[in-house]
C-alpha cells in the first residue's frame, strides 16, 4: 500500500509541470487572432496578397545579357570591392 501510494505521489509530482505548461500556451496563442473579426482578417490577406503583386509589378527595365567583356569587367569589379572591404 505505501509502495502505491509514493509511486502515485511521485506521478502527480511529475506531472504537474506538464499540466502547467499546457495552460499557458493556450493563453499566449488566444490574444492576437481572437481581437479581429473574420473580415478585418480576410481585408488583412487581400492587403497582403496586394503588396506581394505590387512588388512583382515594379517598373523595372528588362535585364540585357551582358557580354563577355562586361562580366569579366563586372567580375573583377566585385573582386576588388570585397578586398577593399577585408582591409
């Protein structure tokens, strides 16, 4: 009887961290998605979505191949710059 007794002492004791634990993360993960309404969440991905697209659609001028000479040009150029940046 004593046997059962400290091992089921020894169980609660271990678990009680566990049962801790548990609580508080449902309180930190109910504060941020509970406070705005369905819609103000969907108007929040469509802003989104928005952004992204914008993003992509920046007038920017198409990209030209560059010749062997300009990229070694450009190649050298980096190379110089990253020992001018170790010094």
């Amino acid at each position: 009887m004593k046997r059962c007794a400290a091992l089921l002492l020894a169980l609660l004791m271990a678990a009680g961290p566990a049962f801790a634990q548990r609580g508080e993360r449902e309180v930190r993960g109910a504060g941020k998605n509970q406070s705005m309404s369905k819609d103000q969440r969907q108007r929040m991905r469509d802003d989104m979505r928005e952004v992204f697209r914008d993003r992509n659609r920046q007038d920017r001028p198409p990209a030209r191949q560059l010749s062997p000479q300009e990229r070694e040009q450009l190649r050298r150029d980096i190379q110089n710059a990253n020992k001018d940046l170790r010094k």
